[in-house]
C-alpha cells in the first residue's frame, strides 16, 4: 500500500535497520576496516580551505596523505590486506580528490610493485623504509607523451652499461616524455619506479621497471627534467611532464622479479617468453589500482546522493495551494534523485563482489576482466549520477565546498586513468565475443508480469547480449573468410564489444543486487532495496527496449508502462529516503558541506532506539 506524502515524508528507522544496511553497503567491514579512516579524515586537516592556489591546495594534499599514512598502520599490512587499501582510497577523496592518485600510486603501485618485484632483496631495503615511513612519496611512471594507453611501445630506454655495471635511463625524442607523474611540485622527496625498455648490447628485451630518484627537499635531481601541465578544474594533482637525461642507476635499481634477471656477467635471462608477458607481469599491481579508482568514486556517489537527498528534505520551495514544501516533495525530484539512489547501490553492489572476487583470487584472468568491466562501469554510471545530484540542488552544486562539482573532476579523471575506458571495455568484449557459448541464454516469456522482478530483466539483458554477441562473432569470422583483414574485421564489430561488456557489467551488478535481497532481516530494509533493485532493472531494460520490442521479447504496453512504473517506485521510496542515505556511513560533520549547515535544516528523520 503506498504511503502519502500528506502522512509523512520520511520516517524513523531504528538502529537494527540502519545497521544491517551499513553492513550491506561495506560487505561488513565498517567497524573493522572504514570506521578507523573515517575518523581520521575527520581531523580539522580535512577542513576546507578557500582562497589557496593549486600549488598550496597539491600542497595540502601532500600534508593529508601523510596525517593518513600515519594513522593506517604498517604500509605493507595495508598493501597485504586489500580491504583497507580500498578504504584507504575512498575516504580521504570525499574530502579532497587528489589524495585519491596520491595515495594509490604511493602504497598500490609504487611500494607494493617493489615489494612484489624486489621480493627477498636485502638491497632494496632502504627503499622500502623510507617509503615505507612515507618520507618519501612514490610514484609510477609509465605513459609516454605520444603513445596514451599503448604501452608497450613506450620508448623510453634503459641501457645497460658493461663498464659500470649501472643502467643509463634516457629520453629519447620529446614524444618518449613520460605524461602526468606528479612532478609539478619539484622539492618533495619522491622516488619513481619508472617503465623503460630494457637495451643490452643494442638488443631489445622488453619493458621493465627501474627504481629511479625523482627529486628531494632541494628539488628535481640532476638530469631529470620535468615541466608542470596546466591546471585542472577540481583536482590540484601537481602533474607534469618529465624526461631523463642519461639519469643513470646502479643495477639494483632494476626490478627483474620473476620477468628476468641479469647474469653477474650482464646477460638478460628469462623463464617467461615473450615481452608482453613480461610487460602484463610488470604492470600487475594495475588490476587493484582500478579497483581503488573505482571504489573511491562509488563512494564519491553516495555522498553526492547523500547530500542531494538531504538538501531535498531540508530545503523547502513553492506548492500550488499550500505555503511550502521540501524540494523532495515533488515527484520530478524524487524520480530523478531515486533513480541515482538506485544506480549508486547497484554499482556498491557492483564493486564489492569485484572486492570479493579480488580478494579470493587476484591472479585470476577472469577476475582481471571483471575488475576492468567494473572500472568503465561505474565511473560511466556514477559520471551521471554526479551530475544530476549537481543539478538537484541547484546553484550549491557549483560550489567546490560542497563536494559535488569536485567529484565530478575526480569521475573524469578516472574515466582515464588506469587504463580508458574505451580500450578496457573493447578487450574485454572482445574476450567476451570469442566465446560466446554454443547457444542463446533462454528468453524470458513474452509479456511476464513481473515486471519489478529484478531477474525478469536479468534474462533479458543476458538472452539480448547472448544473441547479439553470437551474431557479432559469426559476422566477424565470415568476413575474415571473405578476404578482409583481421583489424577491418574487428574495427567493424568494436563497438558492439563495447556495449556487450558494459551490458556485461550491468548484468554483474543487478545480479549482485538482487542476490542481497533474500538474505536482508529487516522487513523494512528489504521492501526499500527491492524497490531500489527494481528501478534499476527497469533502467537497465529501457535501454534497450527497442531492441527487446523488435525481437518480440516484451509488448508495446510493457515498454509503454515502464517509465511510469519507474516514477510510482521512486515515489513508494519516499519515506525511506533518509533511511538509505544514512547507510552510507556520512554524516553532515563529516563533509562540512555548506549546502548541509543546519540553517537549511527544515525536515529531518532521527534514528530511534529499538527496545525488545
């Protein structure tokens, strides 16, 4: 039975209810894992500071990872336990996004590609500590000026020299420049593990990584060279341009690992055959930097809706015949609000089983492909989000100090970052096109009446990618026959790779969501959540009705009824908006958002305390 607005807009819900969903949204690690850096990030460091330029806000930032760093723990348990190396990313970007690079590339990709390639390596050991201690910054230097995502032909070459048994790394051409490591800033001690081509005696043998000293409290090193980029809007990362000339290392700065090493007599040996083995080897910590990209920004999503929900309670606007209501009152904000309530628990949904799955199994090639799905994913899904909670609440969207417009610069940011979008969903698809399996997944029987259950269009999406990625194969492989060459082949069909592994992802993630459901305690959060996983299903169909009406799989009068069925869902979710925000795990202290100041405070639910 729908509950009217005219009996109340938001209801209270006990603290059984709001801890069941917590324990929903963080897989049951808040209290172990997310509390403990929460607390930190709510230190007055954390405070917003206007009127700084973007070197003093990089600056800060700097000042913020290390008050965070000391309250984390040992650096290499956080590396070891991956739960907290994701919380790690999450928390300090709600309250500054360029702690997010920061910190991943300093714990994720700097000290844990040493740790992994230099392991049982006495010699190394000064590095590790002063990383370790955080007295110096890590960085990870890979993409090239001109070669974006394609690295294995980066240029930059480290050649091995007999004479003094050191490695001469070098920039070749400006187009080798190594593109955005963070070298804006140049008098903060930071140390690089660097991607270079790996010369001996004019033979190529691959790219490997090379420890390489960028700079320290006096400023850039000798022969290293490095130009800061422009500014970018909402994120003050100190990125820069950077070559080498002739930087030269001695020969345990080169991080073999199990890649390959070199004899005491300077020959290069390998068990593992070929260079792009290697280079996937190298570049193995990559999988879970694309992980804490994408749980930062799932988390930049719940606290974007948090603050859009809130703000709708609170502020109150015209109403035809009465004074006033909260903006959430109308059915327009609630749709619009709702349906991101509902994408940003499907993509939380999402990300915990990649969590789950990276956890059971890093080294997993399947687990590898998820985790990329899940990365273009969620940043495209949350991308959208972000800017309807921007629009939502209106002219405070604009204002960094409400966090939104930056999370938005954060989204694209990782839109790009850790492999784009576009080439991660077209490998993937690709992957996913060579096989397709003998037959179709089974339709489901035209006009189904249930149309809110979630695995209703679970089978819809699986069945429509199922046909469309078998047809996409055949097709493929005949032109091939026909004459045309492999690329043209594929150039073809990539855009169907793409949609079939975002549908993919979308179809991990309503699975994930619906798989909750039975096993929620609370009536209440379990009638919420269903109502959440059923507007984001129906999302998920609408997509692709036209496809789903030709192919005769629903009725010109379900897709006609969809639309209006997402809007009377968000409308039943009316009462437990507030309730759902608050499993987020936020609180207005926390963000000191000014769009949350208690002046704007007209309406809100209050937990109340169940008694048995």
């Amino acid at each position: 039975m729908e509950r009217h607005l005219e009996q109340s807009l938001a209801l209270p819900f006990g603290e059984k209810e709001l801890e069941e969903i917590v324990n929903l949204v963080f897989d049951g690690d808040f209290d172990t894992v997310h509390r403990p850096i929460r607390e930190t990030v709510a230190d007055p460091l954390f405070d917003r500071r206007d009127g700084l330029t973007m070197t003093e806000q990089g600056r800060l930032a700097y000042e913020r990872i290390r008050l965070i760093h000391q309250h984390a723990g040992c650096a290499q348990e956080v590396i070891r336990d991956a739960r907290r190396l994701f919380a790690l990313s999450e928390w300090p970007a709600l309250m500054d996004t360029t702690t997010l690079p920061l910190l991943t590339v300093h714990y994720n990709l700097c000290l844990a590609t040493i740790l992994e390639h230099g392991r049982g390596r006495d010699d190394l050991q000064d590095y590790i500590d002063e990383l370790s201690s955080m007295r110096t910054i890590g960085m990870f230097m890979v993409t090239e000026l001109g070669w974006g995502n394609n690295a294995a032909a980066l240029q930059t070459r480290a050649e091995y020299d007999r004479a003094t048994d050191e490695f001469v790394i070098n920039t070749p051409h400006p187009q080798a420049q190594k593109f955005m490591p963070f070298t804006g800033i140049p008098n903060i001690p930071k140390l690089a593990v660097v991607m270079a081509r790996l010369m001996i005696d004019g033979t190529d043998q691959g790219i490997f990584p090379f420890i390489i000293r960028i700079s320290d409290e006096h400023g850039l090193l000798p022969q290293v060279r490095a130009s800061a980029l422009p500014e970018k809007s909402g994120l003050a990362l100190d990125n820069g341009v950077t070559w080498f000339d002739h930087v030269r290392v001695p020969r345990r700065n080169f991080l073999g690992g199990t890649m390959g090493h070199l004899t005491p007599k300077g020959e290069f040996v390998s068990s593992m055959r070929g260079r792009r083995r290697r280079l996937f080897a190298a570049l193995e910590r990559v999988h879970a930097g694309r992980l804490c990209l994408s749980s930062a920004l799932v988390a930049a999503g719940r606290a974007s809706v948090y603050t859009a929900v809130e703000h709708g309670f609170r502020r109150h606007t015209f109403a035809p015949a009465r004074d006033d209501v909260p903006v959430l009152a109308y059915r327009s904000q609630q749709t619009a609000l709702f349906r991101a309530l509902a994408h940003v628990y499907a993509m939380t949904f999402l990300i915990n089983h990649t969590k789950r799955a990276f956890l059971r199994s890093p080294e997993d090639e399947q687990t590898k492909q998820l985790i990329a799905i899940a990365k273009a994913v969620t940043s495209w899904t949350i991308t959208d989000v972000l800017t309807t909670c921007r629009e939502r609440i209106g002219a405070q969207g604009m204002f960094a100090a409400n966090h939104i417009a930056e999370y938005i610069a954060m989204a694209q940011g990782v839109v790009t970052a850790e492999g784009d979008n576009l080439p991660l969903l077209a490998k993937a698809g690709g992957k996913l096109m060579a096989d397709p399996g003998p037959h179709p997944r089974p339709a489901p029987p035209t006009g189904h009446s249930g149309l809110t259950d979630p695995y209703y269009h679970l089978a819809l999406l699986r069945h429509r990618d199922a046909v469309v990625g078998q047809r996409a194969t055949h097709s493929m492989r005949r032109e091939i026959r026909n004459g045309a060459t492999v690329f043209s082949a594929w150039n073809a069909h990539i855009n169907v790779a793409v949609d079939l592994a975002h549908d993919h992802g979308k179809s991990v993630a309503l699975q994930s969501f619906a798989e909750v459901l039975p096993h929620i305690r609370a009536p209440r959060v379990r009638w919420a959540l269903r109502l959440l996983a059923s507007i984001y299903a129906l999302d998920v169909t609408r997509q692709h009705a036209a496809w789903y009406l030709t192919h005769g799989l629903i009725t010109p009068d379900q897709a006609d009824r969809i639309p209006a069925l997402i809007e009377r869902l968000c409308s039943l979710l009316l009462p437990d908006a507030q309730l759902l925000v608050s499993g987020f795990g936020l609180t207005d202290e926390f963000l000191r958002a000014p769009v949350l100041s208690p002046a704007l405070s007209a309406f809100r639910a209050t937990p109340r305390v169940d008694h048995e």
